[in-house]
C-alpha cells in the first residue's frame, strides 16, 4: 500500500497538549487560572519574587505578620536571612490604615543602635540590627502604606534578593524617587495592587502580559510574565 502522503498524527507530549478546559480537579479551585496561552497558572499566595529587567530581584512579602530568621533548608520564616542570627530572630507586624510597621524581638534585636526589648514601631530611615545582618526599613510613596527593606554591608536573603518589598495594598514601579521600585528609564509607571484576593498590575503603557498584546491590566500569576517598550518583569514562586 502507498502511503505517500498521508498525514500521521502526531504524538501528543507535554509540550504539545493542548486542553480545551482545565482537568477536572483544577476546575473549582481559585487558585488556578486557564490562561489563553493554554497554561494553568496559581495564583500568587503570600510571597513571590519578582525580577525586573536591568533593575533587580526582590522578595515581595503580602502578609501582615512576618517573622525574620535564619536562611535554613526547609525554613519556616518569611524573611530567610544568609547571617548569623536565630532561626526565628524577630516578628514583624503591619497594622493600622497608614500602615504601621512593628517589630518585636524574639532574639536580640537594635533600632537605630539601641537595643529593643518590646514590640517597637519602625520609622523611615531606621536602620534594624538583627545578629550579624543589617537592614534599613523605608515607606517610600507618603500614600502607600507598603514598605522596604534594603540590606546593608554583607546581608542578603536566600533565596537572593536586592531587597524586601512588604506590599500592602499597591506597590510602585517607576522612575520616580518616591516609588517602591525605582528604575533609571523614560517615564513610565507600572502598579502592582491588589483586589478580591488576587494581584493585579496597572500599566501606563500598553504591554504584552504572559502572551496577550496590547494590554494596560491584568492580573498576575507565578510565572508571570510583562514586557512593554520601557519596562519588563517576570514572577517567580519562593
């Protein structure tokens, strides 16, 4: 028999299954999303790292309370520091409608050189001592009420990260001194916020959001990934 010509199928892999609808186990859970681009993508929980292009890594932490410890295999604590400090060394508390940040020692801890012995509020500027890592807390948009931590000397955080972004309801990227993200670019302005248990992003500018072009918001996946002609970024599960 002649089979010049005809089409065999192909064999169908996991790069080239292609679902009309997410597997049934998926398809009540909020935390997964079927994207157009054919991915089933989870929602963003309490912390993920996000990388932006020509700027920096950061760790970006959604919850109220914290705590700060050692970088461990298998650590339970939501700011893992490469230092020599305590497991669990501090807790940090976010409370208020402006967005008070209180820290409270579980080991030995200093604010500004002084040693803290209760729960204190952290100010902008103070600079935090925790064994031997430093970091310095800063509210950089006066109507936000999100915040950072940059580390100082030798600190950093595995896995790594230029900083500590603690988000609360937005977070700011752009060219403005005041923004939580600063980047050394033409104007533009991205906004990270969220909404109904979700985490979106706000762009001033039309950008293509994990595949679909020409898009000014949308909402943020692990895995996620945004490109404009200014600006591009991509999130990653801790």
């Amino acid at each position: 028999m002649n089979t010049t010509g005809i089409k065999r199928p192909q064999p169908v892999t996991n790069s080239t299954r292609v679902l009309t609808a997410p597997p049934k186990n998926y398809s009540t859970n909020s935390r997964y999303f079927f994207r157009t681009n054919k991915k089933i993508m989870k929602s963003v929980s309490d912390r993920f790292l996000i990388w932006i292009d020509a700027v920096g890594g950061y760790l970006v932490c959604l919850n109220d309370h914290l705590t700060i410890g050692q970088a461990r295999p298998g650590s339970p604590v939501d700011i893992p520091l490469v230092a020599d400090i305590s497991s669990k060394h501090a807790r940090l508390k976010r409370q208020g409608d402006e967005g008070d940040y209180v820290i409270e020692p579980i080991a030995q801890v200093f604010v500004q050189n002084k040693e803290i012995q209760t729960p204190t509020l952290l100010h902008h500027g103070d600079i935090i001592t925790l064994g031997s890592a430093q970091l310095q807390f800063t509210k950089p948009h006066p109507l936000s009420a999100s915040a950072r931590f940059d580390l100082l000397g030798s600190s950093r955080t595995n896995p790594y990260a230029d900083a500590i972004l603690l988000m609360n309801d937005t977070l700011i990227v752009g060219n403005n001194m005041a923004n939580h993200v600063v980047y050394h670019g033409e104007d533009h302005q991205l906004v990270l916020y969220r909404q109904n248990e979700k985490l979106l992003c706000r762009s001033d500018q039309l950008m293509n959001l994990d595949g679909v072009m020409d898009q000014s918001d949308g909402e943020l996946f692990y895995g996620s990934q945004m490109k404009s002609d200014r600006i591009s970024f991509s999130l990653e599960e801790v």
